[in-house]
C-alpha cells in the first residue's frame, strides 16, 4: 500500500511540475509582461547572491582587522595604560621641545657666541634622547638603566649651571648665577621628565592605524549588509511578482479547461 502511495504521490507531483513548467513556457511565449518579470526575478535573485558573498567576505575581512588590532594592542599596550591621543601627545611635545629650546638658549647664552640656536636645538633632541631612553626603561622595567640615566640628566645639568655661571657671572656675584642656572636646569630636568612620562601614556601610532583599518572595515561590513537587505527584498518582490503571474496564468489555464470539458458535454 505505501508503495503504490508513494507512486501516486510521485505521479501527482510530476504532473504538477508538468503543469507548472507549461504555464512558465507559456507565460514567455505570450505574455507581454512574461519575460521582463522572470527578468527582474533573475537580476535580482544574482544580485542577491553577489550582495551575499560580499557580505561574508566583508565580515571575514572586519573579524581579521579586528583581531589584528587586539593582537597588537596586547603587545604595545596591555594594561590600558597608554590613554593619550597621538595628537594630544605630540602637541604637548612640541610645546616642551619650545620650552626646551629657550631653556638650553639661557643655559648657553655667554658660553657659545655663535649658531646660538643651532646649539639649543641639538641640546634640545638630545634631551628629548633622554626622555625616549627613560619611556623605553620604564616600558621595558629596566630599573638600571633608568637610574643611568636619571643620573646623567642630573650631572648634565649641573654642568650646564656650571657653563652658566662661568659663561655670564662674574667673581661677585658667581654663586648667585649658578643658582640661577641650576634652577633653569631643574626646569629642564623637569620638562625632560615630563616628556618621558608623555612618550610612555601616548598611544602609538601603529596602535591607531590599526583601529582605524578596523572600524573602515565595520563600515564597510555595515555597508555590504545593507546593501544585501535591499537586494534581497528586491529579489522577493521580483519573485513574488513573476511567482504571480504564473498562478494567475495557471489558474486562468484550468478555468478554460474546466470550461472547455463542461462545453464539451452533452
């Protein structure tokens, strides 16, 4: 009994698809509208596909970037502790290499005659030297090093009160000069230190690109799934319209055969 079921289920079924595809046939034979609408359908249903493909690959793409960008910011930054912008940090940078140029231009003034600004600016990098040195022994927990070089900024700028006092005071008044040099070397030291600790909280510049690339590929993501929404809504009104007209076409077909075996009676 199933078996002869089954062969009647299967022998409905044919004849439906047999029906139907004659209706298609038809359809794009006679209608006017027949073959734009399975046109549309079609258009929209690769449309539909592409948008698909493109939204897995935009998602791929958005996940790689993403993990890339948390990879990276574990390295350079794993504690959260680098919180200034770039811009942020290399403004108030330059504001402290100015500083540092008139600060070094006061120390020298009476000990180099010449190329005054020259001077001040290479005393300045090589204190801003200083301050990269100090950031990578504090990032890197390097306590021997770092004392290094709190060490030598310390007898640096005693020295550079020393040329102070001895480029511009006299015999009179040369303890009050160096006083005054040693307070505009403190400043330095200050800067300098200030600087370090900039160069440790900035973020990096790598850091940002990185985000960056990542929320380009959010949008881009973002993009590609709208763009797929519209063209699968598209793809189901183009369907719905041309599954439609072979319903209508269908159920217009065996009106007029219904018709034609009742007329056909006696």
């Amino acid at each position: 009994m199933s078996g002869s079921r089954q062969l009647e289920e299967k022998a409905v079924y044919d004849s439906q698809e047999l029906a139907m595809r004659q209706s298609i046939g038809r359809v794009l034979r006679t209608h006017p509208d027949g073959q734009s609408l399975f046109g549309e359908a079609d258009h929209y249903r690769v449309l539909a596909e592409q948008s698909a493909v493109a939204v897995t690959r935009a998602f791929t793409s958005m996940q790689e970037t993403r993990l890339g960008y948390e990879e990276l910011r574990h390295r350079l930054d794993p504690r959260h502790a680098r919180t200034i912008h770039l811009g942020v940090g290399l403004t108030l940078l330059a504001a402290i290499f100015t500083s540092l140029v008139l600060l070094n231009a006061i120390e020298l003034s009476g000990v180099v005659t010449g190329w005054m600004t020259a001077a001040a600016v290479a005393a300045t990098v090589a204190w801003i030297g200083c301050s990269w040195l100090s950031a990578l022994a504090q990032n890197e927990k390097n306590g021997r090093l770092l004392a290094v070089i709190t060490a030598g900024a310390v007898v640096t700028g005693f020295l550079l009160a020393a040329l102070h006092s001895e480029g511009i005071a006299s015999r009179a008044d040369i303890w009050h000069r160096f006083g005054f040099g040693g307070l505009v070397a403190l400043l330095i030291i200050v800067l300098v230190e200030i600087a370090a600790v900039l160069i440790t909280r900035t973020e990096p510049a790598s850091l940002i690109f990185a985000r960056r690339r990542w929320h380009h590929s959010q949008d881009q993501y973002a993009t590609a799934v709208r763009t797929h929404r519209g063209d699968a809504e598209a793809a189901v009104i183009a369907a719905q319209g041309w599954r439609s007209l072979i319903e209508a076409e269908a159920n217009a077909s065996a009106a007029d055969e219904k018709q034609a075996r009742i007329t056909q009676q006696p």
